[in-house]
C-alpha cells in the first residue's frame, strides 16, 4: 500500500469495541495513537503501511492520569505533554516528568502518548529509565482479560515487547517516590532541544547524610533496551559518598555497560557519558 489515505482506518469508541476488533485476524490492524513514529515509518518505508489500522484515540479508558496511596495510574493513551503537566506525576514520578519534558518539540508532545513510545521499544526512547526506576508495572487486555507484567519483564529485545497481537497496552501502574526519596532525569543529545539521545538516565534514591541508603539507576540507548544496573545498584548502598567514591562509581558504570557505535554516537563515548550521568546522579542524591 503506497498512499494513507488507501488505508482503513477503524474508530473503536471504547475499549470492548477496539479489543473486539483485535481478537479477529480479520479485523484486527495496527493499533495507533499519536502516530509520532507509525506515521514516520511508514512514509519512510522502515514499516509497510498495513491494510488497517485501529485508532486508539477515542478510547476513554486509556486516558488520565489518577493516584492511589503507593502509586500513580497512567492511562495508555495519556500524552507527553500532559504527563509533564500533571501535578501528580510532578510531584510523585519527578523523573518521568522531566523525561516527558524532553520530547521532541510541543507538537510532538502533544500527540505521542506513554504506551505509543514503550510499545515503539527504541533503544533512544526517553521514557524507559524513569519507568524502570520505578519498579512499575503495565497492564496490557485483549477480548480474554487482563495481563499484569512487570516493566523490567516487558522489554525483550531490540523493538521487542511482551504483547500478543491482539493485546493492547491499557495503563501503567507506577510506584510513587517515598518520602525522603530523591530521583531525577538526564539527557545528552547532539543538542540541548529536539534531539534523539546519545544516552539517558534516571535514578531514584535516598540518603541519610552522605551514606546511600537506595540507589536505583536506569539508562537508556546503551543497550537494544532501557537497563537497570544491580550489580552497581547493590554495590554503591552504604558507601559514604566522596570523591573516592565517585571515582570508582564512573569507572564502574562505564566499564558495566556495553553499548554499540551507531549514527548518533561511539560506544566509547557512551561508556564515558554513562559514568558521568551517574557520578552526577550520586552528587546530587546527598548534596544538601
Ligand atoms: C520529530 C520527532 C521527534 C521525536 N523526539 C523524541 C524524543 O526526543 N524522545 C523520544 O523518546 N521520542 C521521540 N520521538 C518519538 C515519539 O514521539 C514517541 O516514541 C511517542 O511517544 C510515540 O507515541 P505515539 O502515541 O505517537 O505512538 P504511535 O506512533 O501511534 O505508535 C507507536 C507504536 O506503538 C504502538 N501502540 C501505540 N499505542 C499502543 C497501545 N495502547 N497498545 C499497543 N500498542 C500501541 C503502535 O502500534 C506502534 O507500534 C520523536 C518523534 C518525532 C516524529
């Protein structure tokens, strides 16, 4: 198929509707939601435009953001821009705030939503580390019930997710920060806007004086999928933090990781830059 307008396109007005479509090879299509990346795909000819496709969009319980005692409840359709602007994602995933923030431009922001990037599964998607840090989990359905996955479980592989072809990705379930917690985001691109990352991070975490007490540290575009780190994680609990320290966590992180050369940048310099975010994340974890 050449043209998007020789595309079918379903409108499913709630979830029972769009999962009914899904269960039956026949009518099942290419779910989409903000078509950030479908839409760039399949001009680009990297994804053959399918015979049909199920717009997500009009599904009213993919959407909002609500909060229970321990944690945060993202619909799957929720955008990057009202995750950003959400007082309660704000206040209780700070990290995933901050990595929303960072998307593309505001138009990109607008359409792209939370379940549309996990299920895109890129390497240089920014969202991942603040969704590993958390211990979160992801609610996927199909026509047979619901499916509740860890998210460390959910990435396989390179643009590899646990869903079936006629599950649908429903909400995320993300535990809130403790108090006394401190987690944050960052980025490196070729540029300081609309860029595509070399490397992100984020950590959640707390202290009691200089001496970790948690530490939990996600990157991103250093491997086919966003990693935690345990090994370092178990490693850096209960070192009082000084520049010894430090010196040794950088070294660590770099030489844990393995990641590749590609177009946007060298495994040496992502080796490099992965130490870095971390030792700052440390910094930043006991500074007063
Ligand atoms: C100019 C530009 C700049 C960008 N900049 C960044 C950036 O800085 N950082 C970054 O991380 N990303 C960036 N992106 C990528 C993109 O915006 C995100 O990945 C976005 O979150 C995708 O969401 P979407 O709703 O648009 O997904 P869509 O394009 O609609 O879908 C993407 C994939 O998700 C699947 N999908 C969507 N919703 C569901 C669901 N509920 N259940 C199952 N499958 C689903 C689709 O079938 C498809 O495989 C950029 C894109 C563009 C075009």
């Amino acid at each position: 198929m050449k043209f998007l307008e020789d595309m079918d396109c379903a409108f499913p007005k709630n979830l029972q509707e769009a999962l009914k479509l899904m269960a039956d090879e026949k009518s099942r299509g290419r779910p989409i939601a903000g078509g950030t990346d479908l839409m760039v795909q399949w001009s680009s000819g990297v994804l053959p435009m399918p015979e049909r496709a199920i717009d997500l969009s009009g599904l009213p319980e993919l959407k909002g953001v609500s909060e229970n005692t321990d944690s945060v409840v993202i619909g799957a359709a929720v955008t990057h821009a009202e995750m950003r602007r959400s007082p309660i994602v704000q206040v209780h995933l700070p990290s995933l705030a901050q990595a929303a923030a960072t998307i593309g431009g505001a138009q990109i922001q607008a359409r792209g939503t939370i379940a549309g990037s996990v299920a895109n599964a890129s390497p240089a998607g920014d969202l991942g580390p603040s969704l590993l840090i958390t211990n979160g989990r992801v609610v996927v359905a199909s026509k047979a019930g619901e499916r509740e996955i860890e998210l460390a479980k959910f990435f396989l592989g390179y643009r590899k997710i646990d869903l079936q072809p006629d599950e649908l990705i429903v909400r995320f379930i993300l535990p809130k920060i403790h108090a006394g917690c401190r987690e944050s985001f960052r980025k490196l691109g070729p540029r300081a806007a609309q860029a595509i990352s070399k490397v992100m991070g984020s950590y959640r975490g707390s202290a009691k004086g200089k001496e970790v007490k948690d530490f939990a540290v996600a990157l991103g575009s250093v491997a086919p999928i966003p990693i935690r780190l345990p090994e370092f994680e178990q490693w850096i609990v209960g070192k009082e933090i000084g520049k010894k320290v430090l010196d040794e966590a950088e070294q660590r992180v770099a030489a844990m990781i393995k990641p590749i050369d590609d177009i946007r940048s060298t495994a040496e310099y992502r080796q490099w830059v992965s130490g870095r975010i971390v030792r700052g994340f440390l910094e930043e974890l006991v500074a007063e």
